[in-house]
C-alpha cells in the first residue's frame, strides 16, 4: 500500500466554464463598445452629433432682403422677392442695416380712447421684422390676441404723449413690446424690431 493520497479525479467540465466565461465576457465587453458607439453617433454623448435641426425663424441678411419687382407688386405686407428681379440682389450701400426688414402691415386701423382724455386716437401700424416670414405668420397667426394688446397698450397711453415726436417715439417702443410679449406667450419667440404709424390722428 502506498502512502500516497490518491488523486481527485479530473473535473472534464472546468475547462468548458472558462470557454463559457470567456465568451460572456467577449460578449459583454463588445455590446459595451457597440452601445458606447451608437450613444456616441447618436449625439448622447460627447456632444459630437448634429444640432438638431431648428425650424424657427431666421435672419435675414441684407443681401436677400425681398424687393418689389419694377412696376410690378410686391408681396402682401412686404416685399416681393428677388426673383421677380432675374434673381438678382442687390448690394446695399452706405452703412444701412446688417439685416433686411421684412415688413407687414395690420388692418384695419385701430380706434382707442387716451388715458383719462375726452381725445380718441386712430393709427395704422406697420410691423417690421429683420427675421424671416415666419414672424409674419405668427403675427397673422395671433392677429386677435395682438390687437388686443395694443388697443390695452394705447389706451394707456396720456394724453401729452401723442402730441410730440417723443412721445410718438415712446408709444412705437410701448408697441413692440406689447406685440413681442404676445408672440413670445403664444409661439415661445417675439421677433418684433420696431413698430411704425402709416396713420395717426387724434380726435
């Protein structure tokens, strides 16, 4: 008999569960390095993909400012586009705007009372933008709630004010701001540069 232990019989299966481990692992590690590369393509990380795309309004250079066509039509409210001209634009000189103006017109004509004043004041007003149409047709969009606003803006308006340039000028800035707040509520931007009187009279 021999002192020796005997011997543990070979597991078989030892060298089948670290083939097993080793394929998970494998598997684990690829399907990290798959989903870190699609986060990474996908713009979840690393912040190298494409800005998503914004569908809100632009600027509009000065070189694409819309013309009227000669002895033809512009545009309603604003207008007409290069096109109508052979496509061409035209260079603007001197040190004008960087933008173009884009221009819109409400009508009718709005009719309001002055703060405490016996005076009624109607003025027409043209809306200019350095933005795309898409200011316009918010402000088509929104026509009502605008009005609305600026009839509450003029009627707080006193009565010394209509009757100087300065004055003038404050209620212009008044109306910006009333219209902007409007667009900003309802479509989450203004866009509203300056607002112009194409008619004013005090009663």
């Amino acid at each position: 008999m021999s002192d020796k232990p005997a011997e543990a019989p070979k597991k078989k299966g030892g060298k089948m569960k670290i083939v097993i481990m080793a394929v998970a692992l494998i598997a684990l590690v690829g399907g990290g390095v798959g989903a870190g590369v699609y986060a990474a393509s996908s713009g979840l990380i690393g912040g190298h993909a494409a800005a998503p795309e914004d569908h809100g309004p632009k600027l509009v250079p000065k070189s694409e400012q819309k013309r009227p066509a000669a002895g033809g039509e512009g545009g309603e409210g604003h207008g007409g586009d290069a096109a109508a001209s052979g496509g061409k634009h035209v260079p603007s000189g001197g040190d004008g705007d960087k933008y173009a103006s884009n221009y819109y017109t409400m009508d009718p004509q709005f009719t309001s009372n002055l703060q405490d004043s016996v005076h009624v004041i109607q003025v027409g007003i043209a809306i200019s933008t350095p933005y795309d149409d898409t200011v316009i047709e918010n402000l088509k969009t929104n026509d009502i709630a605008i009005r609305s606003a600026v009839l509450l803006a003029l009627g707080d308006t006193p009565e010394e004010q209509v009757f100087t340039s300065a004055g003038k000028q404050q209620m212009q800035q008044r109306l910006a701001k009333a219209i902007n707040a409007v667009l900003e509520q309802k479509e989450g931007f203004g866009g509203v540069s300056n607002v112009y009187f194409t008619n004013f009279v005090v009663q």
